[in-house]
C-alpha cells in the first residue's frame, strides 16, 4: 500500500498552515486522498514557479503525462499512487486535474487577466478544480451533484484570489500580475505600483474592492444533503476569508511581510466552519 511520504506531506500542509486543517477535519478514511490532491497541486503548483522555464515545462509535460497514467492506472509518483489505490469508480474524474495544469500554463507564460470574468475563469482552474475534485471523491460512492460541484468550484475560486491578495507583491516580482488590468486601469495603477515597498493609497483601493468580490466566492452554501462531505473544503474557505478579513485589519499592508493568521486565530475558524458543515 503506498503512502506520502513525511517531507512531501510537511511541504504540502506542513503543521498549523490552513490545509493541515482542511486535513484535521477531513473524514478519517479519506484523509490521505485530501492529502494526496493537495501534494499534487504543490507539485504543479512549484513546477510553474521553477527558476528555469525549460525545467517548468518538462515538470509540467511529466505530470500532464502522470496523469493519464493515474486514469489508465499505472501512475508513478507516490501521490498518484495513493490516489487509485484509496479511490474506487471511474477514474476519468482524475482529468480534473488537467485544468490544474492548465491553469500552471497560464503562471508559467505570465498570462494577464483584461478583467475580472478571464480572472474568474483562471481561478476556476487553479483553485476550483481542485477542490472540486476533492468533493468528488468525498462523496462516493454518491454521485457529485450539480450543486455541490458548484460550490466547491467557487470556494476554490475565493481561496486562490485570497492567496493572490497575501501574494500580491512577491508574485509581481516573480513577473505575474493577476489582478484585472481593468481594475489596475481604474486606479491608475502600474506594476511598478504592485512591486513597491509600501502600499499606494490606490492600490489599498483596488485589493479593497477585489476582497468584496473573493467575500462573495467564499460565502458558504446553505446546508444540503452532501454538506457534511465537504467539511474540509470548507474549512479552508473560512480560513481564507478570516485572512481576507486579517489582510484587510492590516490596511492591505501585503507589501512589508506576507501577512498569516495567528495560532489561535487558525483552530478556532476551522472549529466553527466544520461544526457548520
């Protein structure tokens, strides 16, 4: 039986980050199947981000590659490994996590968002797919209905413009812009403005206006007959919206730090999103 091993799942919710409580409140004997998709999206996830662009591009030929091999069931790495020895069912679901990929494309060639619906549309890939496929497994031997698809594709939508509001100023280093050029032409803004060591007035006006509208993506559905499997998909919304709402405490001051929850702040949100689940 294949297992994680201890330095891939520290790097992928290493202890007190907000996945590691997505994973606390995970139902036992799926556990290591959350676990596993979120060691797959870090790896395609970091292969984007290599230093080398023709590095990236093979990481991310090589996992196109792996999965096909985890849907024709003769996978490699460990992860996928885990993955179709604890799940049952068809495994075309697992083509899910081509639109992950597709969404690292995106990262690797620097793509810009002309407004906030190509921005929507992205998220849906980097963060949606995930979680979706997540709610997918979590539900079998049930069928995903079309509603909780839903749901779970827009959370992960919300979480990832969370992480684009906390990223913002290492990511426009790195040479990735993802807030809308619309909203950055509204505010008069530049990239140089997103690179900057303090935080224009203006910019705090753009992430305040992008955090109404990832508060909305991360508002929890009312309670429906598959809630309870997506216990820990929402407990990683709620922490991301109780960070949307920190960052925004701060005055949006991404600039100087890259801003977290506290360690009591972290439990005590999971707490309450799963007991709503």
């Amino acid at each position: 039986m294949s297992t994680l091993d201890n330095e891939l799942v520290n790097r992928t919710a290493p202890p007190g980050s907000m996945r590691y409580f997505a994973l606390l409140y995970s139902p036992e004997t799926s556990r290591e199947i959350v676990q596993a998709l979120y060691a797959i999206d870090t790896e395609i996830r970091e292969s984007a981000k290599s230093a080398s662009h023709d590095v990236a591009h093979t990481r991310l030929t090589w996992w196109r590659a792996e999965t096909d091999r985890l849907i024709n069931a003769n996978p490699q790495h460990p992860a996928t490994r885990v993955l179709l020895e604890r799940t049952s069912g068809d495994r075309s679901v697992f083509n899910k996590l081509h639109e992950v990929l597709a969404a690292a494309d995106m990262d690797l060639a620097r793509m810009t968002f002309s407004n906030q619906q190509e921005l929507r549309a992205y998220c849906s890939r980097s963060g949606g797919a995930i979680q979706e496929l997540i709610a997918t497994l979590l539900v079998r031997p049930e069928a995903l209905d079309e509603t909780t698809r839903a749901a779970a594709n827009k959370l992960g939508v919300g979480i990832r413009m969370t992480e684009i509001v906390r990223d913002l100023r290492q990511d426009a280093y790195d040479g990735n812009v993802y807030l809308p050029l619309e909203l950055l032409d509204k505010h008069e803004l530049k990239n140089d403005h997103l690179r900057a060591r303090e935080v224009d007035p203006k910019l705090k006006d753009a992430l305040r206006s992008f955090r109404e509208t990832a508060i909305v993506e991360l508002d929890l559905p009312p309670r429906g007959p598959q809630s309870e499997h997506l216990r820990p998909i929402y407990v990683l919304a709620a922490l991301h919206r109780k960070l949307l709402d920190h960052i925004a405490a701060r005055n949006y001051d991404v600039a100087t730090q890259r801003i977290e929850l506290g360690p009591l702040q972290k439990p005590w949100t999971a707490w309450r999103a799963a007991r709503r689940a």
